[in-house]
C-alpha cells in the first residue's frame, strides 16, 4: 500500500494526480482535518501531529508513505527519516513534496515565487533546496496564513479567499516584480489555484504540485523495483480522517469523484 498524509483536504490534490498516472496501485489517505492547519504551529507540535500519522499509515501496513504537505515536509520529514524509520521501521519509506517541487522549479525561469503555510515559509526549505539545484534562481516566498483555514471550512468561494489571495499576490509581485512562474506550495491551495491565476499578472503561469509529484513517484518506483513489487497493485482506496465521515461531501467536492471516509484517532 501507498500512505499518503496531510493535515486536511489539501492531500486530495496530489492523491487525485496519484490516481491517474498509477490507476493500478492502492493508496491509504489520511488527513489530520481535526488538527488542520498545521502551518501556524510550531515545529514541534507538526512533527508529533505528522509522526502519529505516519505511524497510523506504517500500521496499515503502508511500506512507502508520501506527506502530501508541504509544512509536515519542511518541518518533520529529515527528522522522522533520520530518528524514527532506521530504530522503528527499518525498510519502510517516507518522502515529501518540496524535494520534487524544487527539482521542478530549478529549471522554470530565473525568479520564481511560492505560495506557503507560515510554517514552510520559516524553515526555507525551498530556499535551500533550490540553492544546492540551482544557485542562480531567485525565490521569493510569501506567507498565506489563514487561507488554508477557509479552504478546510468550505469558504474556497467566497469572497474572504478572494480577497485573501489578492493580498498575497500583491505582496509578491510588489516584492518581485520579474517573477516569471509561481509554485503553491502548500497542497491545499490548487483548490483555489483559479483566484491566483486571476490575481498574478498575465501570462505567469501558477503551477501545482500534484502533477509533479505523481510523475515523481512514478519515476522513484521504477528506480526502486524491490519496494515497486512489496506494494498493492490491486487499485483499492481507503481514506481516513481524524474528523468525521461528514467531511466525505465536500472531499468528493475537493477530489472531483465521490469518496467516503472513515473516522480515525491518531
Ligand atoms: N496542505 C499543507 C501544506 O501543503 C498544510 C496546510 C496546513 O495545514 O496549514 O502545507
């Protein structure tokens, strides 16, 4: 089985990607929707949120789990890989999105911009892995608190998020008016990537991760065939949330198909 892990809803938009490019391989999802957001914890609440998940997701019998977010990537993945997996879980795997997401924007333009939780802004995890892949590209981050709030309350229409995110592309373009692309790096924000895309000048287009990371697992698989064979390919899915299976609506919502989960303690 694939695990896949995120605070909330904002998994779903790379799960979704997930599903299209690997029809065949079944997945776990888990999102924290009680607990979400996590970007405006400190460090150390996100890495015991995200190691509870990630422990739920290797006791469902998960040999690969991918956290979905972009803050639990910033702020728990290096240690839970480096403390946790060799004494606790020796042959599993755990990876993130900023490493792919990175790779991606080290090769689109000389100034690039990212949309993040508060919390992966702070770690400038994405200043430095485009530092060692890249010198010469220029990143300007802006932190968006409070949108990922609304986008898990189901406010991804109204007004408040449009206006939110016209303050932070503002903030961003003021700061770097040569940006030439624009990363959301935070899994939760494609669900209102068509309010950046009307915010941001012209013709800068705004990527999201979702893609870029299926097609970076996809490629992380055929390199590593022995854990390719130890997972599921009979496409089963099962989704689990520590809210409540009420949330299953606007998941379907979010995911574009209907999906039903299940409640889970961590
Ligand atoms: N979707 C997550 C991310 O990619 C986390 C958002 C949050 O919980 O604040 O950063």
């Amino acid at each position: 089985m694939l695990g896949v892990f995120d605070s909330g809803f904002g998994g779903l938009t790379v799960l979704r990607p997930i599903h299209e490019t690997l029809p065949e391989l079944s997945t776990i999802y888990l999102g924290d929707n009680a607990r979400a957001p996590y970007g405006v914890r400190p460090q150390e609440e996100i890495y015991r949120f995200t190691l509870e998940g990630v422990r739920f997701l290797f006791a469902q019998n998960c040999q690969l789990v991918i956290l979905a977010c972009n803050t639990a990537s910033a702020q728990a993945l290096r240690r839970i890989q480096q403390e946790i997996l060799p004494a606790e879980y020796p042959g599993r795997r755990l990876l993130g999105v900023i490493r792919p997401a990175a790779e991606y924007l080290a090769t689109h333009g000389s100034h690039v911009g990212i949309f993040a939780t508060p919390a992966t802004v702070e770690s400038n995890a994405y200043t430095h892995e485009l530092e060692k892949l890249n010198p010469n590209v220029e990143v300007t981050q802006v932190a968006c608190p409070g949108l990922t709030d609304l986008i898990e309350a189901g406010r991804q229409t109204g007004e408040n998020c449009n206006q939110l995110v016209k303050h932070f592309a503002d903030e961003l373009f003021l700061e770097s008016p040569k940006t030439e692309e624009v990363l959301l790096g935070c899994t939760h924000y494609p669900l209102v990537q068509t309010l950046f895309e009307k915010q941001v000048p012209r013709g800068v287009p705004v990527v999201s991760q979702g893609e870029i990371v299926a097609g970076a697992l996809k490629d992380y698989l055929e390199r590593h065939p022995t854990l390719k064979t130890q997972l599921d390919w009979s496409g089963q899915h099962q989704y689990f949330t520590t809210n409540g299976p009420d949330i299953s609506k606007l998941a379907s919502l979010f995911y574009g198909n209907e999906i039903q989960f299940q409640k889970t303690t961590l």
